[in-house]
C-alpha cells in the first residue's frame, strides 16, 4: 500500500481530492471506489481504516463543511446554500447539517450575527 508522506494510502488521498472537486455532484461509494481502482467493498474498508468515517458519513461532513462557508454570505438563501453544497433536497440539508452541527442552518447562521462576527469578510480596498 502506498502513502503520501506516511499519512493515507495514496488512493484515499486521491479520492478525498476527487470529492472535494466533484462536492456538488451525484457520488456513490461505487463511484468513488471506481476512480481509484477498488470494488465498493474493499474501498469502504480501507477508507474508513484511514479516515475512522464511512465515505458517506464523509461526504455529508464535507458538504455540510461547504454549506457552513455559503452560510457566511447573507445574500445566500438557505435553500441556495443546500443545492449549492450538493444535497438533493433541503430536508435531507436539515438533517444533516443538525446532526454534525447541533444547530440547524438558520440557527447556525443566527449565532454567527449574535456573535458579532461579520457573515462576510469585507474586501480591502486599496
């Protein structure tokens, strides 16, 4: 098994790369499996044996990683920021984003104001 620099297996560091590009998309452990070469099974053992996650508990924390970032710019309308970070529909978003948040998205979004903490990182003028 190769590693880059003793880390992950190179095929795990391959497939986190092709879900961060491909976030938005339809993708299935067949799939992922498919791009770095292994049948579904073996790929779900070796990438949760190097990620201690399931590749779609994976999946669903990387999304919900996106959807937090979306959440940031106000002008983002929840429902926006649920297709823009690839769930299917706002129900699924919901759940999944109060299950490795605690907070639902606008709940999220409203302790984020509370804070003080700007939504948005305002651009340095020059």
């Amino acid at each position: 098994m190769h590693h880059n620099g003793a880390t992950e297996p190179v095929s795990i560091h391959h497939v986190r790369h092709f879900i961060a590009k491909n976030l938005t998309e339809s993708l299935t452990v067949g799939n992922m499996a498919k791009h770095v070469g292994l049948c579904p099974q073996h790929f779900r053992k070796r990438f949760k044996q190097s990620t201690h996650l399931t590749p779609s508990r994976y999946l669903t924390q990387r999304r919900v990683e996106h959807a937090k970032m979306l959440l940031l710019n106000p002008e983002h309308k929840v429902i926006t920021a649920t297709f823009a970070a690839g769930f299917k529909s706002v129900p699924t978003f919901y759940r999944a984003f109060r299950s490795h948040t605690g907070q639902s998205p606008t709940q999220y979004r409203q302790s984020l104001t509370q804070s003080g903490r700007p939504l948005v990182q305002a651009k340095s003028k020059r």
